[in-house]
C-alpha cells in the first residue's frame, strides 16, 4: 500500500513542481488530473512535458495513474461536459478522443490505471437508454485501452449514473473485458451510505486498481480534510492490508489547492502512521 495525491489538489503548481513537493513530503505515488496546465492532451508541447514528468517520475520512484475529471477542460462553460452520457452524438465523441489520449499518457507513463466515470444524465430518459448509450460509448474506449495493455479505473460517482457500488456492478455486468477494473473512493461509500466501507474493499478486492481517499459526511459529496469528516479509516486500511492492496491511496482534495503543499503534508502525516502500522502488522 502507498501513499498518493491527487494533483487537482494543486491546481495552483505546475504539474512537475507538484510532483517534486509531494515526492519531499514522502508520496510514492501521483495522481496525474490531465487538465490546462497538467499534462494538457490537446498541447502541441504534449510531447516534451511527458519526457519531463516521466523523468520526474523516475528520480523520485514515483508511480501514477491518470485521471479525467477536469472541470473544464472540455468545455469552459460546462463543469465536466461532455461525458459519456451526452445527449449529442459529437460531443460524446469528444469525450471518447480525450479518454483515447488519456489511455496514450498512461501507456507513455507506464501508469496504472486510467480512471473515469460515467457523468451525469442531464434529460428525461430511461435508466435503460441511459445506460446503452454509455455502454455504447464506454465500448471503444476499453477496446483501445485493452490494446494498449493499459487498465481503466471505473469510478462510481455522486450525482452520476453510475454512483453507487450496486449501479458498478449493475454495470461490470455488461462489459466483457479484463482492462474494466475499479476505483474505489472511500469518502463515496460513506456519502452514498455504503457502509461498512471495509465489506466493499472485501468484495472488491480482485478488481480494485486505484483508491482515492479523504474525510466525508454521510449525504454530502463534499471532500473534507481527515478529522473533519465522519470516516474511522483504520478499519478501510486494515481491509486494504487483509487483501494484499499493492496500489495507491490517492488523497483527492481538490478544493484545497489554495494551501496545497501545508495540506499534502496534513494529509501524509495523518494517514502515514495508520498504512506503517497495517503495513507492519502482516
């Protein structure tokens, strides 16, 4: 188990100044959010900024993986437009391109996973409908992404189609390929009251490929600093230990990038005692 950082936290940073904070705070792993500024697919510097960070990566022994949920990368009037679920057939092939060139970073990277997410269902239609058109789309994605050996993390959202461990399955139930894996946030399960959150990381545990982890209310999607929620992580993290978890917690306070490198540190000091004494306990 290793401790990472999501980099929507740091939103303030250029993506290899990030990764040199994190890697001095003592984070083995990065969470790449290509956006604007971090790892940008549609830069023509795109090119010379992975030859960068994939050095940064290796100085500091550092793993990733890549994440899609930039706020407005897309569209800068539209929060997370267009997904997977949008209406119109052009814009969801915008989407399908920025998740093929995610899958491209990943594999230049060596990352472990790509991680997305269904989006939102923003019209009147049936569940049914709802999920054949994102099935419909989500389709070449994973076939490229299995032709290019790279994992996807599927991660069931608040607010989304998918939001919930049971719509996840209602899902992998439809989708016929090895490549199709999991990420499991832990602050989800107790806003969407999936409870106890270690019976999930049980069930779980073979198709888990990444973990984001911060403090939550139950009923509000909301990710807080660790203490300020209501989540006792000792429980997750002795399940993540039971299971042989060899990946990733992945800190995402994507809020909190006024003061990102005093909160990465608060976060690490916070978890780093509970993963050392589950990870000394095997």
């Amino acid at each position: 188990m290793l401790l990472g950082y999501n980099t929507n936290g740091f939103a303030h940073h250029n993506l290899i100044e990030a990764i040199e904070v994190l890697a001095e705070i003592g984070y083995e792993s990065v969470a790449i959010t290509l956006d604007h500024h971090s790892l940008n697919p549609y830069s023509a510097d795109l090119a010379e900024e992975l030859i960068g960070v994939a050095d940064r990566l290796r100085r500091y022994g550092m793993r990733s993986v890549i994440e899609t949920g930039a706020r407005y990368l897309l569209d800068p009037r539209a929060k997370h437009e267009p997904t997977l679920l949008t209406a119109d057939h052009e814009a969801r092939e915008r989407r399908i391109d920025f998740l093929r060139r995610a899958i491209c970073i990943a594999a230049a990277l060596e990352s472990d996973c790509v991680s997305l997410w269904s989006g939102v269902l923003r019209e009147a239609i049936s569940q049914e409908a709802a999920m054949d058109r994102m099935t419909n789309a989500l389709g070449p994605v994973i076939d490229y992404a299995s032709r290019l050996g790279v994992p996807i993390g599927f991660e069931p959202e608040p607010g989304m189609l998918i939001d919930t461990m049971r719509r996840f399955d209602e899902l992998r139930d439809q989708i016929n390929s090895s490549c199709f894996q999991l990420t499991l946030d832990i602050g989800h399960l107790h806003c969407m009251g999936e409870t106890p959150i270690e019976d999930h990381i049980r069930r779980w545990r073979t198709q888990i490929v990444n973990v984001h982890i911060e403090d939550m209310r139950a009923g509000v999607h909301e990710h807080l600093m660790f203490g300020e929620g209501e989540i006792d992580f000792a429980p997750a993290l002795a399940a993540f230990r039971e299971i042989n978890y060899s990946g990733a917690l992945h800190v995402e306070l994507s809020r909190h990038s006024h003061d990102a490198p005093a909160v990465a540190r608060r976060a690490f000091d916070f978890l780093c005692p509970l993963v050392s004494k589950f990870d000394s306990s095997g």
